[in-house]
C-alpha cells in the first residue's frame, strides 16, 4: 500500500472569503492587522474567527481553550460561505484539540483550502488522514515573514490564485544532500510533530512512496538526531521515495544540522535535498502536501528542485 494522491480544492478567486483561526498559540493583535491587509490586497474578504484573539486564562502558550480553538476550526470549515480557512500562528496547542474536532463533519462539508505550518503539521496529517484532501504548508497570517518577505507572499498569492505558475519550487542555493531523482506523494510539515504524531488517532500507517518535506526551529542538532531516529525505529520512513528539507532556523550551525541529516537521511537511501525554502527561514515557500511531486536533486551540484505534476489546486 503505497500513499495516493489526494483531492485537491478549488482555487480562489477575487472576493473569495477567507476564515482566519487559531488553533495553537496566540497571535500578537500588532501582527495579525498586517496580514490581514495582504490579504485584502489580494482582493479577499477576510473574516477572523471569533476565538482567533483569544488567551488562555491560565496556560498563556494556548490561544484560548481547546474547545473553543476546534470549534473555530470546524465551524469556519463547515461554513459554506467559506473558501479558505488561514492560519494565524503556529506555535503549540494543535495536538490538544484536533482529537475534539468532528472529522466526520469536516469531510462531510467538502473540500477547500488550508494554509499553515508550523505546529499545524498535526492539523495537515488530520486532514490527510480523515478528509482526503491536499493542503498547503505554507506561510501564516500572523508571521513576520509572511509580512515583511516578498517571495513568501508572492508563493502564497500564486498558489491560491494562479497554482498552475509555481509547480516547480526551490530556492537558488537549494542543493542535493544526496542526489538522484525520485517520484512520489508529498507529505510532511515540521519534523518534531511528525515524530510527535506517532501513535496518535491521526498518525499515518504508511508513508511509503511519499516525498517527505521536512524543517524545524529551535531544535538543537542532537535533538534532530533523536527526532529522526524515532521516525527510523517507528518505521515511520520506511519505503519513502525522497526527502526535500527546508530551514533550520535556531536549529545551531547550520554544518552540526547537515551532518546529522545526512548521518540519520543517508540510512534511507534515496534522494535528499538541502536548502530547498520553506519552513521557519527567511523565505517560507508554499509546499502541497498530497500531490504526485518528483525531487531532482543533481549529482553535479547544480540547484534542487521539487516540481508537482500538477498544480496544488484546481
């Protein structure tokens, strides 16, 4: 049993309504006025959820309680006025409630766009698992680099409204970390919340013939290691076709973070690209998650690239 492609939504379109939810940590209100203006730019009409602002009373890393960050959630999901539902932030919280959002209703309300990354990799494997449908890695509405970075924005903007012009997506300095060419469904987020899922109601039981993407921040290189090393022992990798790595950003010199991957990566055997643009870097490219992708990372040094076959939505 091999990972298959997934259903992709619609595209938007000029005027499209866009829900924007919080379900991990809290947003700065400084940084959510900013984004919510590209957006507008962009000619969406965004609506912010009704808990989106929220703060713990207590556990001040959360944005509001977990009720009320899976009832934003579902409800803007299930709401047909809706075409697109945004992250604010990542952060931390998303394991907490995506146990108590209603799948069923999810599935039921029919496909359409997600965006996030960070902590939502808990979110993304959710809606792979029990809605079948492709989602984007991508930049989130609260984040500085969302704000401040020309081709974050621009990546984003393209893939929801034009996906079919930014099929091929890398960097300039992205490179092969071990090289060759490989074919397979994307899949992946931040590397620790993957190993986080295992075991978990929304984990995969396969990924074989995936194309993982992976990244992460803060994580120090000897905790990459036991991250990578837990996926390695939980079979959690096995029969994977490549692997495309973003940023690093915290993660310490960026050699200890290189020698670990290509210590923990090597064992796999298949291609694996370095520096490839998305992630919690400078630059935060919009990767789809659920589409029939091919790595080409060449033996010459010349840049890597990830190009889906075909675009990110319809």
């Amino acid at each position: 049993m091999t990972l298959e492609p997934l259903t992709r939504p619609a595209r938007l379109r000029p005027g499209a309504r866009v829900a924007v939810v919080s379900p991990s940590g809290p947003v700065p209100a400084d940084r959510l006025g900013p984004g919510l203006d590209i957006l507008r730019r962009w000619g969406l009409e965004p609506v912010v959820a009704p808990h989106a602002r929220d703060l713990h009373g207590e556990l001040d890393y959360l944005a509001g309680t977990d009720e009320a960050r899976a009832r934003d959630l579902q409800e803007a999901w299930c709401d047909p006025s809706v075409d697109a539902v945004l992250c604010a932030r990542g952060g931390y919280g998303a394991h907490r409630m995506v146990d108590l959002v209603d799948w069923a209703a999810m599935r039921a309300a029919g496909p359409k766009v997600f965006v996030g990354y960070s902590d939502i990799t808990v979110l993304h494997e959710a809606f792979a698992r029990h809605t079948g449908l492709v989602t984007l890695h991508g930049p989130m509405v609260g984040a500085d680099t969302f704000h401040k970075d020309p081709d974050t924005q621009e990546s984003l903007r393209a893939t929801l409204f034009e996906p079919e012009t930014v099929r091929t997506l890398g960097l300039p300095g992205a490179r092969a970390l071990f090289p060759g060419r490989a074919r397979g469904v994307t899949y992946g987020g931040c590397v620790s919340l993957l190993a986080a899922d295992i075991g978990t109601p929304t984990a995969r039981t396969t990924a074989r013939g995936g194309l993982l993407v992976i990244e992460d921040t803060t994580e120090d290189p000897y905790s990459i290691d036991r991250i990578l090393t837990q996926l390695l022992r939980a079979g959690a990798l096995a029969g994977i076709s490549g692997v495309a790595c973003g940023s690093w950003a915290g993660c310490g010199p960026y050699e200890q973070v290189r020698a670990v991957l290509a210590d923990r990566l090597g064992t796999l055997g298949v291609p694996v690209v370095e520096e490839l643009g998305f992630g919690h870097g400078p630059t935060a490219l919009t990767i789809p998650l659920g589409v029939p992708a091919v790595l080409d990372a060449p033996a010459d040094g010349g840049p890597a690239t990830l190009t889906a076959e075909v675009p990110a939505l319809v």
